[in-house]
C-alpha cells in the first residue's frame, strides 16, 4: 500500500465504525457516529498543523508554549454525504473556511457529475481538506480533486471513512501528491460499485432518504 494512505485504526475509532456498518444503525446515531468517527480522525490528519511560539501567563508564571499559526485551511466536503463530516472537522478548528462541491454518481455509468462547486476565495493561499465518508471507484474523490485543483490550493489532503482497495488505487495513481486518511480500508466493490461489506449509501443514511 502506498505511503500516501493512512488508516487510522484506533480502538475508538474500529468501535464506531462497527455501529456505522449496523443496518440497524438510524439516522440520528448514524450522523452523531460520522462526526465522531471524523473529529477522532482530525488527530492524525492535522498532524502537521504548523504551530508557533507564544508567551503566556499561567497563575504561576510566565509559560514559553504554542498555539495554531494563522493558516488558511479549507475543508470542503462533497455533497450531500461529505456534509456529515463538516460538524467534526469544524469543532477541531472552528476558523476553518468550508467549501462545497456538488457530485453525484451517476448509477448508470458510475461516472461523477459534478453539479455545484463553491470555495472559498482565498483558496490558493490554504492547505485543502476534501471530505467524503465513501470511496468506492474513487471517480467522485478524483473529480472532485481535479475541481479544487484549479484553484491551486497550496496543499490538497482526502479525508473518508471507508475506502476500498480500487478507490485507494485509482486516487493515487491520478493523484500521487494527496495522501488519503480512511478510518478502514475494505476489500471489494459490488456489481452496483456499492463499498463490500461497506456501511450501505452513506448519503441516504444520513438524511434518511431511503
Ligand atoms: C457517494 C459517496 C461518494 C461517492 C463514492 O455519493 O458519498 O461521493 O458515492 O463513489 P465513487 O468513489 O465510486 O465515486 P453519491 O454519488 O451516492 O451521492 P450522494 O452523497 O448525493 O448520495
Ligand atoms: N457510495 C456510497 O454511499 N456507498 C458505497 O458503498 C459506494 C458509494
């Protein structure tokens, strides 16, 4: 598996992801576990937050400690099933600007149709976190990238929940520069290109639309 793949396989996290997979799993707690799952997740992928050096007063003395440097981070989820990622990411770093693109798969040719895209103006000058619960073929994470892309980001990072095998391959190879966070990694796609044994439409089952 390549460098630019993370798993985050932390006890908690395998936890919720067990409840996630429930079929059984409504709505309500479905949507609490993926902002969990995802605020859990923001551990590892914002590792790299650059920090810088600070002088505070505690009741003691004075504390030579850090805090977050001012950076342009952009977290953009693909809507609609990225938009349940946006509440974890956004109690992590509340100053984060959110941008919003619009894809569906078409369930005939399995091919992205890109529908809104919305980012924030001062893009090029930030690091980009691009949100989505589910890479199946990947084709939805590529396009979306590809989007993003445009507006030269100065990092672009991929952030889901479950990723296959083929999902995981096919972004890298068309983006070898963006490393992927998953939560897990499955092995198989269906006849429909549905993640196997996956969580089912994460879409639908954060709204409730099925
Ligand atoms: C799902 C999911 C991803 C995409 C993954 O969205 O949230 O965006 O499919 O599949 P891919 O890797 O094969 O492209 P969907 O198209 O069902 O749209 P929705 O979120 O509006 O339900
Ligand atoms: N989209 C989903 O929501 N689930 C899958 O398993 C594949 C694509």
């Amino acid at each position: 598996m390549s460098d630019n793949v993370l798993v985050m396989d932390h006890p908690l996290i395998q936890h919720k992801i067990s409840l996630l997979r429930d079929k059984n799993t409504g709505p309500k707690e479905f949507r609490e576990l993926i902002s969990e799952v995802t605020m859990l997740m923001c551990y590892e992928s914002l590792r790299d937050l650059p920090l810088k050096e600070v002088e505070i007063e505690t009741p003691i003395a004075v504390a030579k400690t850090k805090i977050l440097e001012e950076r342009h981070l952009a977290f953009i989820p693909i809507l609609r099933a990225g938009l349940g990622m946006v509440e974890g990411v956004v109690n992590m770093v509340p100053t984060a600007r959110v941008g919003h693109i619009g894809l569906y798969r078409d369930p005939k040719t399995l091919q992205p149709v890109e529908y809104y895209c919305k980012l924030p103006f001062d893009i090029s000058k930030g690091d980009a976190i691009i949100l989505d619960p589910m890479l199946a073929t990947g084709g939805s994470a590529i396009d979306a990238i590809n989007s993003v892309k445009k507006h030269n980001p100065r990092s672009v990072k991929f952030m889901c929940i479950i990723a296959s095998k083929q999902g995981i391959e096919a972004l890298t190879k068309a983006h070898p520069d963006v490393k992927i966070y998953c939560a897990v990694k499955d092995a198989r796609l269906n006849e429909h290109s549905y993640i196997v044994p996956g969580l089912g439409d994460a879409g639908d089952r954060i709204f409730g639309t099925k």
